[in-house]
C-alpha cells in the first residue's frame, strides 16, 4: 500500500498541544490554581477550627475535673489551717500530721499547674469582679479601698475560662455606708 503524503498536518509544540489552544489552557490552570488555592485555604482553616474546638473542648473537660476537685482542695487548706492552730502542732505526731497535709496540698498543686490551671489567690491586690467574687466588706484604715484583705477560698480558672471564682473580703474607706 502506498502512502498518502498529501493529508494537512498541524504544527504542535513538544507538549503536543496547538499553539492556538495556549491561551485557553493558561486560563485553565489559572482557574484550577485559584480553585486549589481556596481548597487549600479551606482545609487550612478546617484544621485551624478543629484545634480550636479541640482546646475547648479539652479545657471543658479539666474545668468539670478541677469543679469536682474543688470542694476536697478546700478542706485539705482548711485542715492545714486546723493543724497549725491545733495545740498538737509542735508534737512530732502533729508535725507529722501538718507534713502529709502539706505534701497533699503540694501535689494537688502540682496535678493543677500540669493541666494549665492557675489559681486566683488575690490576697492584698485589687478586687477584680471577674475573678473574684466579695462574701463582705470590711472597713480599713490600712489598705487603700477596694483591696482584698482576706482570701477565704481560692479560685481556679485555665486559659480564659474561669472555672470558679475566689471567695474574698474586700477593704473599704472606714465610715463608708455598705452598698445594697
């Protein structure tokens, strides 16, 4: 068989495409890079979302274990309290006693400060109304108003949520009529 030399061939470059069809392919991929851009974007900001309600949902969990934890944080100061007043105190058993109560405390601390939990002890700062909440208020002459004089329960609180506020007495001008 013989072969036909006389059929029109067209002129296309290495990539085997026609040079009149470029233009059409660089919008192409113009579109297709804009498209993987924004997927890439979304996908960042997925993930970006993700590990924000990961955190919160990790920092609900800690602030429902401290909540519970709470009330037995409180009565080992209130027994370290006990003890040190106690006329026991100087005894070795008593000692000993005071020791563990302390050694207790330090490791709950420690179990706190682990999972990003701080504690709100504001003793001799400004009363601060987000943190703290004011059981009474105590007039003095000593301390500029609107200072907390005494710390009756210790507050927790991780990141910026606050799992508890701390129970406090706050300094007022003496002769200042109480607010209702």
């Amino acid at each position: 068989m013989a072969k036909n030399t006389n059929t029109p061939t067209t002129d296309t470059s290495a990539s085997g495409t026609s040079h009149a069809a470029t233009p059409d392919h660089a919008a192409e991929i113009a579109e297709l890079t804009d498209k993987w851009k924004r997927a890439l974007a979304d996908a960042e900001n997925a993930r970006k979302r993700a590990d924000a309600a990961r955190m919160d949902g990790r920092e609900h969990g800690v602030a429902l274990a401290v909540e519970a934890l709470a009330p037995a944080y409180d009565d080992i100061c209130m027994a370290i309290e006990a003890a040190r007043a106690s006329p026991d105190a100087d005894t070795p058993q008593g000692s000993a006693q005071l020791e563990g109560l302390n050694r207790t405390k330090a490791a709950f601390e420690t179990g706190l400060r682990a999972l990003g939990v701080r504690q709100i002890a504001p003793k001799n700062t400004p009363f601060d109304p987000v943190l703290h909440e004011a059981l009474q208020m105590e007039e003095s002459d000593k301390t500029e108003p609107g200072q907390v004089l005494l710390l009756h329960r210790h507050g927790f609180a991780i990141g910026q949520r606050l799992i508890r506020p701390a129970h406090v007495t706050v300094s007022a001008r003496p002769g200042t009529p109480p607010k209702e």
